[in-house]
C-alpha cells in the first residue's frame, strides 16, 4: 500500500508541476542603468551624463567594473558588474538611491528619463517572438497593430505584456529650416523655449462659491497644427511665426532600419508572461489567439521562437529518455538476478518511486530545463538555454 500511495501522490505531483525554461531564483551578477533620450552626440553623453553618473554609483558595494554604450539614436546604457559575493537586491536599491543623487549632476532634460533596470528571467524575456506581415492597404499601422493584435494578447491568461518593434505611433514632428532661421534671427533655445512655454497643463487652485468647491486648472495644450505653426517664437528683432522658420508636420518618424518576411514590410512581436505561470499553456493559448487573429484579419505571424515549444519537447524527451533508461536498468538486473520477481520490486522501488517521490519535494512548484536528477547507479543533467 506504501508503493503504490507513493506511486499516487508522485504522479499527482508530477502532472502539476510549473513547466519553465530557467528555475526560479535564478540572478544575473549585473545591473542595467540607462538614459534614454536620444538627440545628444556620443562625446556629450559621455561628459555630461556618463561621467557624473560613474562618479555616483562607485559607491555601490559589491560593484566589480562597468560597461557604457551611447549613441545619438538612444542615449546611453550603462552596465554594472557585481562581483560573486555581492547582495544582489541591496545593491539594486543603493543604485536606485546614487541615481536619485545623480539627477542634480545631469542636465535637466534627461533628468526623467533615467532608469535602473534588474534582469528577472520570469518576466524579462519573452516566451514567444514573432515575425508580423499586415494586410495591405492599413493607413494607421500603429494603430491597426495595437488594436487587433496588442489588445487581444494582454487579454489572455498569464500574459504579462506584449511589445511591437518596427511599428511607430504618428508623432507631431517639427522639422526646421536652418537657412530660415539664420535669416530671421531666430536661435534654437529660442525655438525650444517658445515650444515648452506654450504647452502646459497646471493647476490653480481652487475657489469656494456658495459652498460649492471648485478646482482650478490651466489648460494651454494644442488642438491642431494650425495652433503649432502659429506659435510666436520672440527674437531680437520682434517675434516670428514658426511656420516661418519650420515646417510642422504630423507623420511616423523616419527609421534608419526595416524589417521585412518574404520582401515584405514586417514589425516583431514579443510576448512576456506572468511571474509563476505555466509558460507551455501560456504559448499555447497565446497561438491559438494568433491563429484567430490571423483568420479574422488576414495577418500573417511567423513565430521565430516559442518557449513553451521548446520546454515540452525538452520534457517529453527527458520523459522518454528516463523510460529507456528505466528499461535497460531492469533489463540487467534481470540478467544478473535471474529472477522477474525480484527485478520488478527493485525497479518499481528504485527508479519510479524514488523519481516521483524526489520531483514531489525538491520540485513542488515548477519544473525547469535546468534540472539534476539523481537516480540509483546514474545521474541525467539536462541544460538547455
């Protein structure tokens, strides 16, 4: 009765383990702070932003060296590398705290687009990505892509979030004539200022009237881009219109790189799941929600990779793997015992119980890829990344 209770509860557990592809737990020795803004040129990203923040964090304890990146297009990343016995979760917080104190050292319109970022395998890498073709003739791809596919993703169970690369939202861009501009006099703070001057939302207050209350807000936010171009921007010699010295224009920025699938325009799909779901139903129910939008819209996905894929195939091979492996185990005890009694108990007791019975404690919330089994006589480490 003992056997087969074990037998019971091992398989029980077995059915209802978390299948993921890292273990849980599982931290990287480096952290992530960031600038984003893009506009400044690699010399001074390095000597107004990379520097004062160094200066910052090299009083982080446990921090081993770093690594910058800039560039025009996205700012500057900035990695840092903790050494083997550094607390983790004390030096993610020290660093949030020198970034706080670095903002007074950074010009002031970077000073909200810092971030200290920390790898969590469970949230921070996609468990599907996918290639994206739109049907032609989508005047608003953004908002296309947004509504028939971003939308009913983060509706499904277990999916934390769903990022689209290579699609822009249309943006209000202000494109300037520097020969017009040097013409009328006009400087560009002087064009920046007269932007950030007009468009505002601040509050005022509030007024009581009749024992009533009532709140105050100023509003100076733009409705049209006839408001934008008539914008007065004040120079020396009077004030000057900005259509006179820029062409205000409201379009999907220009790229520098394209995406395409079979010559044709493409975007990627990243999918995240939530901490502590099951990411083979998660990639599941995430393809047959593709597999209906593609039916009901005519786009085409070509997923590149699926994690929950990967993780069953891992799994069924590893089943099949420990079944043959359980096979000629009893195969040579039969030759050595002689005797089909005897075989059956050792393997039944040795193989089958003690595998159930050791995913059932040592595993009770999820099985990974990376996992050590440790059976009588033989040891299977599978690592698949």
């Amino acid at each position: 009765m003992t056997l087969v209770a074990l037998l019971v509860v091992g398989l029980v557990s077995y059915l209802r383990l978390q299948s993921q592809a890292f273990p849980s737990g599982w931290e990287h020795r480096w952290l992530w702070v960031g600038v984003d803004f893009a506009g400044l040129a690699p010399q001074e990203i390095d000597r107004q932003i990379r520097r004062p923040i160094e200066g910052h964090i090299r009083t982080v304890k446990g921090v081993r060296g770093f690594e910058s990146f800039a560039s025009s297009q996205w700012g500057l990343w900035m990695g840092v590398w903790l050494r083997e016995d550094a607390d983790l979760k004390l030096a993610y917080n020290q660093l949030v705290d020198r970034m706080d104190r670095a903002k007074i050292d950074l010009p002031e319109e970077v000073r909200d687009h810092t971030f200290v970022w920390k790898w969590n395998p469970d949230t921070d890498m996609e468990i599907m990505w996918a290639g994206v073709v739109l049907p032609d003739g989508v005047d608003d791809p953004y908002y296309f892509s947004d509504l028939h596919i971003k939308r009913p993703l983060e509706r499904l169970e277990g999916v934390a979030q769903v990022q689209l690369w290579g699609v822009n939202r249309n943006e209000v861009l202000v494109e300037i004539d520097v020969e017009r501009m040097e013409t009328r006099g006009v400087q560009p703070f002087q064009l920046v200022m007269g932007l950030r001057s007009d468009n505002f939302a601040l509050t005022g207050g509030y007024v009581q009237e009749g024992g009533k209350k009532f709140f105050v807000r100023s509003m100076a936010k733009y409705h049209s881009l006839a408001e934008i171009e008539n914008i007065l921007i004040p120079t020396r010699d009077g004030e000057v219109r900005l259509k006179d010295v820029a062409r205000v224009v409201y379009d999907v920025p220009e790229r520098q790189w394209h995406q395409r699938i079979d010559g044709k325009p493409a975007i990627n799909l990243g999918v995240f799941r939530e901490s502590g779901e099951n990411v083979v139903d998660v990639c599941n129910r995430v393809q047959a929600a593709l597999d209906q939008i593609g039916d009901r819209t005519d786009i085409e996905f070509d997923a590149f990779f699926n994690q929950g894929r990967v993780v069953g195939e891992s799994i069924h091979n590893l089943r099949n793997t420990g079944l043959w492996g359980g096979f000629f185990a009893a195969l040579v005890l039969l030759l050595f015992l002689r005797s089909v009694r005897m075989t059956t108990l050792i393997t039944l007791a040795d193989v089958v119980c003690k595998k159930w019975l050791n995913e059932c404690l040592l595993f009770p919330d999820h099985i990974s890829l990376l996992t050590t089994l440790h059976q009588s006589g033989y040891h299977a480490t599978v690592r698949i990344i």
